[in-house]
C-alpha cells in the first residue's frame, strides 16, 4: 500500500487545515509524529487541531490574523501550524537564535496576537516584549518557560470540535521570515495554495523520489523558522506517515535516530550531513532503511556528496528553492547523482509546473558576458509582507504580474 497522495486525493484537501481532517478520518490510529518520547496518532492530531482552533477563536483571533511561535522544533508545533488554519489565521515561527530586538520586530511585522514560547526562548522573549508594539497573550510550550499559562491546559480546556470555516485558496497559512543578513527580514506570506499545488503537481508525474511507501519514516530535523524544516515537515504529514521530529540537528543523534526509527527520508542541508558523517561512528551505523536524502539551501561539494553517497548507501536529490517559492522549485534526481564531477552533470530540472528563463536586469534575453539573473514562475510563489504592506518582487517586466522571482547569476 503506497502512502502517498493520489492526485485525486488533493480534491479532498483544498486547504492546508484539511489535510489533518482527511488523514484523521483515513488513517486515524496511524503514526503522525513522534517527539521525546511523545507519540500522536492521526486521528489525535485532527482532535488536538480543533482544540486549538477553538482555543484561538475564544481568545480572539480572527481570521487572517496571526500567532507566532519562538522556540525550537517541536510535534506541538505541527499542532498549532494546523490549529492555526482551521480557525483561518496563519503561524509566524520565529528563529530561536535571534537577538530580542529581532523577535521583537518579527512579532510587531506579524501582528501576533498570541506568541507561544519555549522554555529554552522565554527570558530572550521577556526582552522582546519591552520593546514590541504589540502586547500578545504567551503561552509557554512546556514547564519553566517563566510563569507564562501553559499550552497542554490551555488547548486542553477548549472543545475538540472542528470549526469548519470556509477557507480560500489564497488564505495565508504561513509567515515566514527571509533576508534578515542584508536588512530587516521580510515576511514571506505563504498560502494554502503555495503549499499544496506544487506537491498535486509532483503527486501527478510520479517523479519516484518523492513517493513514499506506507510504513516509511520521515525525520525533520532542520529549524522550524525555515521552509526547510516546516516545509519538509508538512510534506511528511501530507503523505500520512510517521514524522520524527527532532527539537534541533545533533549529528550523533541524528545518526542514531536513522538506524532506531527505521528512517526512510530527510531533509539535511550539506553542513549538517558533513557534521553526521564526520562522527566517530558513522560508519558503523545501519542505514539499511534509509530510501532518499534530500539536500539543498547550499553548495553541496562534489568530495562531500561522493563520500555521503558512499556512507548512506541510498539515493540522493538535490533541491533548490526560496522561502519565496514555498520550497523547491528546481531538482537533481537521484539518476544524475552516478556522475564524476560537477561539470559532468546535467543542469538541474524545473518541477512540473515551474517555469524558468534567464533574463538581464531589464527583464529581457540577455546577450552573452553580461550580468544575468534566473527567473521563474509557477503556481505556488508566495507574496511579500514588509512594513504591513504587500508588494511584488520588482521585476520591472511584463511577467511581474505573473508572479516572477528572481535570483542572480554569479
């Protein structure tokens, strides 16, 4: 029995709070996430997200308004993604290892009206509030996060009832902060139609590495405030298999978790697979269930790959994307991996539905030897939140309407 998602299951899930509703009534004494020793099944996952759908109307947040989280990874934060979107708001992660002004910028851009906190981010967010506009309500995530009410009570109280709002396509989901190392970050407004067209589109041309099998094991490792991890997460909780989550990236227990779990996937960016291979026991590990590692946000150096091809002993596929394109948009499949150097392999693909083209700074056909920047455009490129104003990424083109973005060539 294949786990994955047919496409014409994606009719069943038009919004990213359905996908929780749909496994809950398919799958519902099936694995969903794993976490220290925690355990949910689907069917707990469907009723937890409508407590805090619930809990979240009854504290007054309205539709499109958000709530932002500031703590490290967690299965609770899955909870409150989805919670979030039955009651119409979006999530706004926030990263742990900002500086207080930092967070306190991030929480006034997304107007949070509720932050919950980890206990490890509570004395950084005690500072942020001193400087925020904002007042939001704080729910700590666990004991010791300071004297803040604690989350399991306060969903806990609400009633597991499904709100069942009408949700749209173009509702945002997701606030996501980009650029920080140049400038004030921008929010990255991600919608339910961002986060679920791209992978109907990939469900439709069986691409291989991106099926799953019914019994297969995801870990998500990487930092929730990034698309690399909660994007990769929800690709694991839209397929209906059992997600590891990890509350940050440790090499050794990472390396540990593959052969304990029986993990079939992951997501790792190219340091953090130099940091696990490079552990004492690396090589001793069993790594017999592992199917696919999937990499990117960096330069991957060609020594590194060869010797994790050699270590892992499966398939790899390289991704490349922003937070502005809701996560990859172009691949290296695992086939083009078996070549000797970078210049043997072949330029990476587009996934189904992405169009790319290189284009100069006018936005037209560049000719030969000058500065070039790769453009592109699908169904699933998100919208920009700066200063509580939207705006388009400035392409000075005709495609701007057609929701381009753009990278340059170096």
């Amino acid at each position: 029995m294949a786990a994955s998602m047919s496409p014409e299951e994606f009719d069943l899930m038009p919004a990213v709070a359905d996908v929780v509703r749909h496994h809950g009534r398919t799958r519902p004494g099936h694995a969903a996430m794993s976490f220290e020793g925690r355990h949910t099944d689907y069917a707990t996952l469907d009723a937890h997200t409508n407590q805090i759908a619930q809990a979240l109307i009854a504290a007054g947040v309205k539709p499109g308004e958000g709530v932002a989280f500031f703590g490290k990874n967690s299965d609770l934060y899955f909870e409150i993604f989805f919670g979030a979107a039955k009651a119409r708001a979006f999530l706004a992660p926030v990263g742990w290892r900002l500086a207080a002004n930092e967070v306190a910028y991030a929480i006034d851009l997304a107007q949070a009206k509720i932050v919950f906190v980890g206990a490890e981010c509570a004395p950084c967010l005690a500072e942020a509030l001193g400087q925020t506009s904002a007042k939001p309500l704080v729910i700590a995530m666990e004991a010791g996060a300071h004297d803040y009410p604690l989350f399991e009570p306060w969903r806990d109280r609400a009633p597991a009832i499904d709100p069942a709002l009408p949700a749209a396509s173009d509702d945002t989901v997701l606030l996501l902060f980009t650029s920080g190392t140049t400038g004030r970050p921008k929010g990255v407004m991600i919608s339910n139609g961002n986060l679920l067209r791209s992978r109907r589109a990939m469900a439709e041309n069986k691409l291989g590495w991106n099926e799953w099998e019914a019994g297969e094991v995801n870990y998500v490792a990487m930092p929730i405030a990034h698309i690399g991890g909660t994007g990769w997460g929800f690709v694991g909780l839209l397929n209906g298999v059992k997600n590891v989550i990890a509350r940050e990236f440790n090499p050794m227990e990472a390396l540990e978790c593959i052969e304990r779990e029986r993990i079939a996937k992951m997501f790792m960016v190219p340091a953090a697979l130099q940091f696990a291979i490079r552990q004492p026991r690396a090589r001793e590990i069993d790594y017999s269930s592992l199917r696919v590692i999937l990499y990117g946000a960096s330069p991957m150096p060609v020594a590194l790959l060869r010797e994790c091809i050699e270590i892992f002993g499966c398939d790899f596929c390289q991704q490349y994307g922003m937070t502005e394109t809701a996560g990859t948009i172009v691949y290296l499949p695992p086939a083009d991996h078996d070549r000797g150097s970078n210049a043997a392999c072949p330029a990476p693909a587009p996934l189904p539905g992405v169009e790319l083209r290189i284009l100069d700074a006018a936005g037209n056909p560049p000719p030969r030897k000058c500065h070039r920047e790769i453009a592109t455009r699908s169904g699933w490129l998100s919208r920009l939140l700066a200063q509580r104003r939207e705006h388009r990424w400035p392409i000075g083109s005709r495609w701007m309407a057609a929701h381009w973005r753009r990278r340059r060539l170096c």
